[in-house]
C-alpha cells in the first residue's frame, strides 16, 4: 500500500517538475518577460506579492466572497434540494429554473449582475449562481439515490417524517453534498475571480490580476494565478477533511 | 386469543395470489408460513402490515394492533452505531435506554454496541435487527425470511438467539420462509402454503420439546418426511 503510494507521489512530482520544466523552455524560447516570463521571476513576483500590503486584504476578501457564496449555495441548495427530492411536483417546478442557470453563461450573469448590484455584491452573486446548481442537484440526486428500503423499515416503525429527513435522509446524502461543494467549489472560485476582473471591488484576487495585466505585468497576472490555485486547493482539502470528519460510518 | 384474515383477495394483474383465503393465528405464538417462493408469503405480511392493501380482505383481531419487521435484509441506518439503530426506533416513545442494552445483551452483542454496521458481520447485523424488533414495543412481530442469505452455523445461531430472547419476551411472531428446517426449529405451528392462488395445504402444531435445535430426533424426521411430500 505505502509502495503504492510513494510510486504514485513520485508521479504526482515527476509530472510537477516536468510541467515547470516545459515553462522554464518555451520562456528561454520567447525570451520576453511580456510574453511568457520564467518561472524564477514568477516566483520572486509571487513572494513580493506575499510581502505586499495588498496581499491579505486581497486575499481575505475574495476568500469572504467564496465563503459567503458557498454558505448561501450550501443552505439554498441543501433546502430546495431535499424539497425537490423528496415532491415530485416541487422537483418538476424546480429543474426549469436550475437547467437555466446551469446553461446560461457566466459572462451574462456577470453583466447583468453589473447593472443590478454594487461591485462588492457581483462576484458572491456570481459564486452562488454558479455554485447553488451543483449542490441542489447533487442533494437531489443523493435523496433519489437514498435506499428506499431504510425509508419503508422507518415507516413500518412509525418514525415521522421529520424524523426521516433528518435521520435517513439527511446522513444518506452528506457524502453527495460534499461532492456537490467540491466540484462546485472548483466553478464557483473561477466565477469569483472573473467576477472581480471585471467588477473591480477595491481589494480581491481578480482586481489586482486586472491591474497586472493592464501594465502587462505578465509575471504578477501569473503569481496571482498560482495563489489563486493554491487556495482552491487548501479549500478543496478543508472540504475532503470536513467530509471525513462527519462520514465517519465508512 | 386468534388473529383471523377472512376472505382475503389479492392479485397482481392476472395473477390470483389470494382467493377467498382464511387463516388464524395463534396470538403469543411463533407462525411459521411454508411455502414455495412467489406463493403470496411476503404479500400476506405486508398486507397484515398495512404497506400493501388487499383487494378485500377481512381482518379481526389486528385492529390497534403494533407491528415490527424483520425483514431479509438487516436494513441497518448505516451512520447509526448497534445501540443508536435500536434507539433509533423507540426514540420519543417513553422507553428506558436500558431496554436497549437488555436487548443487546440477549443477542450477544453487548461488545459491539458502539460499533457501525459496516464493522459488523452478516449475522451480528441481522442479530442487530432481531433486537430492533423487540427493543420496539410491538404486539407482532413479521418475519420475512431473515435467514435466507446466512450459511447453516449462522442460521443455527440465529435461530438460538431469536429463540432465547422470543422466551424472555413472548410475542405473536409470523414467520415466512421457504425452509422446511428453519419452520422446524422455529414455529410453533406451521402452515404449508400451496403456490398461488393459495390454499393452506396442511397445519402442523410442534410440541415445546422441539425446540431444542436438533433436527436429527426421529419425530424431526418423520415431520419433514410428511411436510415435504405435502409440498411435493
């Protein structure tokens, strides 16, 4: 098993090195700092970043606006969601709406959010519309998905119904409502930054990359990317170590 | 005192299960139902269980009547430990929590009280299951082949345990099953059900010096003789 792991970690690093090493070629190719700049000056860009007085705020506001996002996704999606799931009539009012938001295009959602709301408010509008179809579809089809057999040995029981969604059907679709966040974390993080590029709140990941990029300061957009991926990351571990944390039947 | 379906109707499509069918049963008894599978056996249950409805049927005896199930599979809430499953029905029903250690105790169970089903064998779960059902205040208690799926030394286990604990607290049980060894070593009386529509081919009343889990007594023997040429 440890074997198994450590060839796997050595691939996981080989793949790492190897992408970096490609950069590392095609800047020596291009040779300007405009265009693709090295991956040594990205990372000298990406610590005077960490040292700037921008840093935090930048990054503790984009990371508010995905929290705020995500909780207002996870309360909506996981109510509507069991609603749906469990009334079929409610399940047929609700798909239209969520098919919708599901197909329409960010870029429109962000530009009417522009016209509708302060700068603040358009990258958490832009997250939860990204974000809430994910979770309420995931819980959907986690209620769907719930053995339909519990449910009939609860009901032989005389357990209410309360009771039911709160102790059959609600730990049945944890594991589903986790997906639902992570693959909905992964789209709601992109939204947010496009959604700060072109709403430019005062401090947030996608302001500070706008500006890099008017000045073409092509190594800073970069550096801002890298920790933008680096937070998606940390979040998609909290998520995985919340989900292990409540899964424990397993 | 008898629990009595009168008249009892019942069919899917074209397939007449019940035809004017009437059986009694013995409350405080254990009723085994023998009978070969697709005969109506689950259907009689779940009719008595009020989860299917009859297409007439008169029923007397099991009006307020409490019900619990053991059903062929454990049907365990897997997120629940043994002792949280078993609470889990009596819950808000103003029963002691030590009513579930009791039962836990009586299934033998008592060193995995805290543990997940997952973490359980086939056998210990439906242990679990049998404890569950009398944990839960119940007047009858339905079985519907809950052994189907265990090997013959589980079974035998089984069979003690549910025997043991049914001794401490008598209840009116209906056990369906297509095992002629299992009716055996369980029922106090057994009805021999014909394939559908059904009829009852034959009842057989066990004398109490049966159940001392052994099918090798010659009475065993020529017990089974006679109810396998029946269900010939």
């Amino acid at each position: 098993m440890s074997k198994v792991f450590s060839k796997n970690r050595i691939i996981t690093l080989f793949s790492t090195l190897l992408l970096i090493v490609a950069w590392k070629v095609v800047s020596l190719v291009y040779q300007s700092e405009f265009i693709l700049p090295s991956p040594e000056s990205t990372l000298i860009s990406t610590f005077k970043i960490i040292l700037s007085d921008n840093f935090f705020p930048a990054i503790g506001l984009t990371v508010l606006r995905g929290i705020i996002g995500l909780a207002a996704s996870f309360i909506l999606g996981v109510g509507l969601g069991i609603l749906a799931g469990t009334n079929e009539t409610f399940n047929a009012f609700l798909k239209p709406i969520l098919v919708t938001i599901r197909s329409t295009p960010v870029i429109s959602l962000i530009l009417l959010a522009l016209i509708w709301f302060k700068v603040d408010m358009v990258p958490i509008f832009i997250a939860f519309l990204t974000m809430f179809p994910f979770i309420c579809t995931n819980v959907i089809d986690g209620i769907k998905n719930v053995d339909k057999e519990l449910v009939q040995m609860a009901k032989t029981y005389r357990i209410s119904h309360w009771r039911i969604i709160r102790e059959v059907y609600l730990p049945a679709i944890t594991p589903f409502v986790f997906s639902g966040a992570s693959s909905a974390m992964g789209f709601g993080w992109r939204a947010i930054i496009i959604g700060e590029v072109l709403s430019q709140p005062k401090y947030g990941i996608g302001t500070f990359m706008q500006s890099a990029q008017t000045f073409l300061l092509v190594n800073e957009v970069i550096a801002w990317t890298v920790i933008a991926v680096i937070i998606s990351y940390i979040f998609e571990v909290i998520i995985r170590k919340i989900e292990q944390h409540i899964v424990v039947w397993n | 005192m008898l629990l009595k379906i009168r008249n009892l109707n019942k069919s899917y499509q074209e397939n007449k299960l019940f035809e004017n069918f009437n059986i009694e049963i013995k409350e405080n008894t254990i009723s085994c139902i023998l009978g070969p599978s697709g005969c109506g056996k689950t259907t009689l249950l779940n009719i008595i269980n009020h989860t299917v409805n009859a297409d007439s049927a008169i029923l007397e005896g099991f009006e307020n009547k409490i019900i619990s199930y053991i059903f062929q599979e454990p049907r365990l809430l897997p997120w629940k430990t043994v002792k949280e499953n078993i609470s889990f029905v009596i819950k808000n029903l103003d029963i002691k929590e030590e009513t579930v250690d009791k039962y836990i105790r009586l299934v033998e169970l008592e060193k995995f009280a805290n543990y997940y089903p997952s973490k359980l064998s086939g056998g210990m779960r439906q242990r679990v299951s049998i404890a569950r059902a009398f944990a839960y205040p119940s007047d009858i208690i339905l079985m519907d082949e809950p052994l189907k799926a265990l090997d013959i030394k589980l079974k035998l286990n089984l069979i003690k345990s549910f025997k043991r604990i049914w001794q401490f607290d008598k209840r009116t049980v209906v056990f369906v099953t297509h095992d002629i060894d299992e009716a055996l070593l369980l029922g106090n009386e057994i009805f021999v059900f014909s394939k559908a529509p059904v009829i009852i081919k034959d009842k057989f009343t066990l004398s109490s010096s049966f159940s001392d889990f052994t099918l090798e007594k010659p009475e065993m023997i020529s017990l089974k003789k006679q109810i396998l040429k029946i269900m010939d």
